[in-house]
C-alpha cells in the first residue's frame, strides 16, 4: 500500500468521512439527551440552574455504559406503569449504538483502497486490530478487518438518531 494512495481525497473518502463525522456527532447528541434524561429523572429541587447542576455533578463521571445503567435503574422506579419491555428494547437500543460507535471511531479506515495490478479491487476496509487479538490463540489479522460500504454507515447513523427518538418518547 503506498502513501500516495492512503492520502489521496476523492468524492467517495469524503463521503465516508461526512457519514463516519455525523455517527460521531449523532452519538454525542444521543448521549447529551440521555445525560438530561437522567437529570430530569433525578428530580433534583431548586430551580432549572440547580437542578441540572446536581444533574451534571451525577453524570459527569460516567461512561456512556454507566449512563445507561442509571438511566435504566431510574426508569424502573419512576415509571412503574411503562412496560418493561420496552424499556429493555430502549438499553439494547443504546449499548448497540454504543457498541458500533466505538467500532467506527477506533478503527483504521482504508477508503476506496485496492490495486487492480495486484488483484485486489478497490473497496473501503476498516480494520480493528483487537478483533485480530483472541485470548490464547494466534493473532488472526482476519478477524480485524471487515469491507463497509457507505449505506451500512447510513444505517448506523439512522440507529443512532432512531435512539435518540425512543428515548425523548420513552420519557413523554
């Protein structure tokens, strides 16, 4: 793989890289509205300043995982009369968008890579070198890479923004 080609800016690495940038910005939104989310399930007393101060002070710390389990240990006692299994749906919802948020920003992104001299066609590769790293087996390089196209980072980005949605209407 030569530089010249890493560096190269086309109209499909900038469309990859609009898609990758709104996942990122649609996750930070999700999780900003999960953090207000939470506040507001505090119930802290005092006017809106204080409230969402003793909000910021509970969050703050916390990973997005955290924030989750918070979010949804709340719930539970607030809002006895929800189902259940919609509030299950909403957790899966989010550690998704957690999960494939995590495996786009911390990847390596080969976009529209390939060499037709050397047989390989041109695809767009993202490469996590964890998944190549099984505990007591060999380091699988197989295991770290997987081609994406541009509708599959729609679809993510579509997740994301679907997360946002379901919680704002969980909380109606």
């Amino acid at each position: 793989m030569n530089q010249e080609t890493l560096n190269q800016i086309n109209e499909k690495k900038l469309k990859y890289h609009q898609v990758i940038g709104e996942i990122v910005v649609d996750f930070g939104m999700l999780e900003s509205w999960l953090s207000f989310h939470i506040w507001e399930l505090i119930g802290a007393y005092g006017d809106a300043n204080t409230s969402q101060l003793i909000g910021k002070r509970v969050t703050k710390d916390l990973h997005f995982k955290g924030k989750v389990s918070l979010f949804e240990s709340l719930c539970v006692e607030r809002y006895k009369n929800k189902s259940p299994d919609e509030l299950r749906n909403i957790v899966k919802i989010l550690s998704d968008c957690e999960k494939e948020r995590n495996e786009i920003v911390h990847s390596d992104w080969y976009i529209g890579y390939g060499n037709i001299d050397e047989g390989i066609p041109p695809s767009t590769h993202r490469i996590h070198e964890k998944r190549a790293f099984v505990k007591n087996k060999h380091y699988d390089f197989t295991k770290s890479m997987k081609d994406v196209d541009l509708e599959e980072l729609k679809d993510i980005d579509g997740k994301m923004k679907e997360a946002l949605r379901a919680i704002t209407m969980f909380m109606l």
